[in-house]
C-alpha cells in the first residue's frame, strides 16, 4: 500500500473522464479504496487521507451526478 498508488488513481482519474466518473458515484471511502484495489492500485485509508490532506483537497462530493475535486489534471 502506498501513497504512490494514491498520487496514480489521482492522475489517472484528472486524464480519463469515464475512469473520473466511475469513482465519483461511490459514496464511502471504504467503497472507493475496494475499487481502486480492484483496478491495481492498493492504497490504505490513511495514504488517501494523508495525500488528500497534502494536496488541501477534501474527499467530499457535490452535484448531480455526484462529482469530487480530488482529481489531478
């Protein structure tokens, strides 16, 4: 588990808007890291927090259809 496969997903999800959207439906961090480990890439609770505290980002959603602002572009 690693930081490095949260900095990834990040990257990966600001690129590609059908991967971007396929996350930002989940409702729980629980639901989002299960995927994320399910599509390679094995990250803890703690490392999602810590990049999302690092990078000032918040885990939060909004909208309809639901959206977050966590992705990197």
């Amino acid at each position: 588990m690693s930081k490095k496969n949260v900095e990834e997903l990040l990257i990966a999800g600001g690129a590609d808007e059908k991967l971007r959207n396929k996350y930002d439906v989940l409702k729980t961090k629980e639901e989002f890291i299960a995927m994320a480990a399910a599509d390679g890439f094995a990250f803890s609770q703690k490392d999602l927090d810590d990049v999302l505290r690092e990078s000032g980002d918040a885990f939060d959603s909004f909208g309809n259809p639901p959206k977050r602002a966590i992705w990197w572009h």
